[in-house]
C-alpha cells in the first residue's frame, strides 16, 4: 500500500490566521477544554512513535492501525499508510469533528463522539447488510460537510476509498 504524503496545500481555511485564529483556539481551549484535554493527552502519548503534521487549526497523528479515524477536539488521529485520496478524504471529515467541538464543547460526547462510535462499532453488519453509508449517520453527514466547509477543501470518493 502506497503511504500517503503529508498535506501541503494552499489554505484557503477559516480562521487560520490573526484574530480567528485566536478565538478558534480560545474557544477550543476554553468551552472544549475536557474534549481538548483528553485529546491532548492522546497526542503526547503518540507524539514520539507518529508522524505528526498540522492540517488548518487541528494536529494530526498517524497511527499504525487499522481502524480510520477519531478526532478528539484539536487533536486527529489517523491510520497511517493508507492511500492518497482515502487520507485526503478522512483528514476532511475529521476537521468537521473538530469543528463540531467548537460548537458543541462538552456536549460533544454525547452529540456526537458517542453516536459515532456505536454507529462504527456496533453497526458494521447492518450497513452492510443493508448497504447503508457510513456517513447516513447525522454526526458523520454533518462532519462531511463542515470538514469541507471549513478546511476549504472537498472530498472525493469512489468505490476504493469509501
């Protein structure tokens, strides 16, 4: 499998730079501050054994495992060594995670963390069985479309990727 290259785009994001940027972390660090914490925790405990890069206001660890994605707050984690277009597209979709917490803060939990992860966990078989989307779920359609709307980026499918 071809390992997929650190993001270097143009940043066409909301709130990366000046005052945006400031209340985006200000936000994140005051009303998200248990999700960010954990979050936190998390990436110092990857930090030596990852590749890291920063994607728009958001810090992204690759991680050897086989599962997709999980944003907690400002910290995404992602499995590495995945190809090009897949990494693209889970990098966008868990930005609108990211995004999430800032509306949300500790709501987040229960909004969408846990949802999400009983819809990925739990529900695997009916999706297949039933050929339902992954993203069918409200958390995960929602995170699509704030991920592009706020990474200025879009995603792009076909049937190897997702």
């Amino acid at each position: 499998m071809v390992r997929a290259k650190i993001h270097k785009g143009k940043d066409r994001s909301v709130a990366t730079k000046g005052w945006g940027r400031f209340w985006f972390y200000l936000v994140q660090w005051t009303w998200g501050l248990p999700v960010n914490l954990i979050g936190l925790l998390a990436y110092l405990c990857a930090y030596k054994k990852c590749r890291h890069e920063k994607y728009k206001n958001a810090f992204i660890s690759y991680v050897p495992w086989k599962q997709g994605g999980v944003s907690v707050g400002l910290f995404i984690f992602i499995a590495d060594n995945r190809t090009e277009g897949w990494t693209n597209n889970t990098r966008i979709h868990e930005y609108g995670h990211t995004i999430q917490c800032l509306l949300l803060g500790p709501l987040y939990w229960v909004a969408v963390a846990l949802p999400s992860a009983v819809w990925c966990n739990f529900f695997e078989g009916y999706r297949k069985k039933h050929d339902v989307s992954y993203y069918k779920l409200y958390c995960e359609s929602w995170a699509n479309r704030w991920g592009q709307r706020w990474s200025g980026e879009k995603q792009h499918y076909n049937r190897v990727d997702g």
